[in-house]
C-alpha cells in the first residue's frame, strides 16, 4: 500500500478511482474505516471496476450511487457494483465506523465456465448498480460477520478469496428474485455524458475551464450539465470544478515537498489566498493546519 495515499481517492484522467490495494500483486482493499464532515474522502464522486463492499460497525452513514442516496444504520451492508458513481457521505454530522473492502471480481473467476454463469450476470447487469442488506433481510448477519473479521485478514490472499466466495454465495441468493441479465446491456447514455465531463475536468482542473466548456465536453446544454451533476454528485459542475482542485491541493499538501505558492500555481488557483479560502470551504481547515496534521500524526478517531 501507499501510506502517501490513505485518506485520498486518486483518480484516473477519466475519473476512475486507482485503487491503493494492499498488496499490488493481488486487487484486494481492506480498511476498518471512519467517516465525518469533512474528512478527505467524504463526498469525492468516483468509479472503478472493483465492487466496493461497506459494512457499518457504529453509527449512520450514506451512499450516493449514482444519483440515489442511500442511509446506511449500524450492522447495515451495501455493495456497489462495478463502473457506479458513488461516494460516501457523513450524516448529521456525525462520525461513523466501517469496514471497506475493495475487491477486483476477476478473484471471483476461476474458470471462464464461473465468470460467465455466477459473476458476470451479476457485475454486468445494468439493473443492479448496488445490493444492500439490511436489518429487516435475510442473510445481513452473515454478511455482517464475514465483513467485521475481514480487517484480520488483510494480507492473506487465500484467507480473502474464501470469505469474498462466501459473501459472493450470499449475493447471488439475494439477486435470484431479479431475474436474468437483460440481453441488451447498453450503457446509460445520461452516465456516459456526466463521465466524458469527468475526464475533462481531471485531465484540464490547471486551466481555466467553463460551464460551457465542461457542457460541451458531455455533449449537452448546460442546464443539462447542470442537472446531471445535480443528479450524480449532488453539486454544480463548477463547484465540484473547486472541490477537485481543492482535493489536488490536499494530494500535494501530503508530499511535503513544495510551497503553498507552488501547490497553488499546479492546481488552478489565481493565488494562495484564494486557494486556502476554497481549501478550508471543503475540509475545514487551513492548508498549512492540513499539512501539520498529515506531517505529524494522523488522528485515529478511536482515541476520542
């Protein structure tokens, strides 16, 4: 793992998340996690081909999967399917504890004869973009279990594979009342537009960039852009254009190897003054106070 990374979703030019696997030779993320207002990774709109599997161990929390928001209790597990704009959120401004796992499906596919008749029919399913167990269905203990002790097993390949077939028996019982995948599986034309402005947002976020600029990218007006970001990220085009360069800020805050000038001239912003506003607006706190608290000791919200 990246140590330089925990806390940040980095991205891809095209928006997708580079996932800071545990070990780089087997596609497994696991954390006992925490969110509150915020915290780096709150609301950071992303997607990848991983599913990723949260589990709430103390508190509420919430997911957003694109557009739909999703109140998670305690004991709560949701599964965000592969390719879903989601993020996750804090509620009521209160702190809430998880375990994440993030897992590449191709562990699942031991032999072409499994991908194609348990694992795609799922991952590729276009009515499926996230499955939740909750209190009141069958199986969410289960689920529960396999995911709490997931954290011990972090750095075993085997001992993850097993638990992940395990869990992967539990959805497929759960998705049997969907039926089978749709024969025509074409993407949602609404997502391909919000996506292509993504990418021009995290290839161009340096340079002056309009709302007709981010429209035009999407092939749409710019009431429509205006209202896919609504949907998808709950938020303006320009002010996730913001959220993003403040993120960046937040990326190189963590090297320690440059000036706040510096940070502020790679990321966009017209001056430092500028850019410690925006930077505080989304995560609370001073540039220079982020770069103290990282350099120094990173809070373990257990100690509260």
């Amino acid at each position: 793992m990246n140590v330089e990374q925990m806390g940040l979703i980095i991205k891809r030019d095209d928006g997708s998340e580079i996932v800071n696997y545990d070990n780089p030779s087997f596609p497994s993320y696991i954390y006992d996690g925490w969110i509150e207002p915020n915290c780096t990774w709150e609301r950071v709109p992303h997607y990848h081909e991983d599913l990723e599997i949260v589990t709430v161990k103390e508190g509420s929390m919430a997911y957003s999967v694109n557009g739909r928001t999703l109140v998670l209790r305690e004991g709560d597990t949701i599964i965000v399917n592969s390719n879903q704009i989601h993020y996750s959120m804090s509620l009521d401004g209160q702190l809430a504890k998880y375990v994440i796992f993030v897992v590449h499906p191709s562990i699942l596919m031991s032999s072409v004869t499994v991908e194609m008749e348990a694992v795609r029919p799922i991952i590729d399913n276009p009515e499926l973009p996230f499955m939740r167990f909750r209190y009141i269905n069958t199986h969410t203990k289960d689920f529960y279990n396999l995911m709490i002790d997931l954290p011990n097993y972090r750095h075993n390949a085997f001992e993850i594979t097993k638990r992940l077939f395990l869990m992967w028996d539990l959805i497929m019982k759960k998705t049997e009342d969907y039926g089978p995948r749709p024969e025509d599986t074409n993407h949602d034309p609404r997502m391909m537009s919000f996506k292509s402005m993504l990418h021009l947002m995290n290839v161009n976020y340096k340079e002056t960039i309009t709302l007709e600029d981010i429209a035009n990218a999407g092939n749409v007006s710019k009431s429509q852009c205006n209202n896919l970001f609504n949907q998808y990220v709950g938020e303006s085009p320009i002010n996730y254009l913001m959220h993003l360069r403040a993120r960046k800020v937040a990326e190189h805050l963590r090297s320690g190897n440059y000036t706040l000038k510096q940070i502020a001239d790679m990321t966009g912003f017209n001056g430092v003054s500028y850019m410690s506003e925006t930077f505080k607006k989304f995560f609370g706190q001073s540039p220079r106070d982020y770069k103290k608290q990282w350099l120094g000791v990173i809070p373990d919200p257990s100690d509260e």
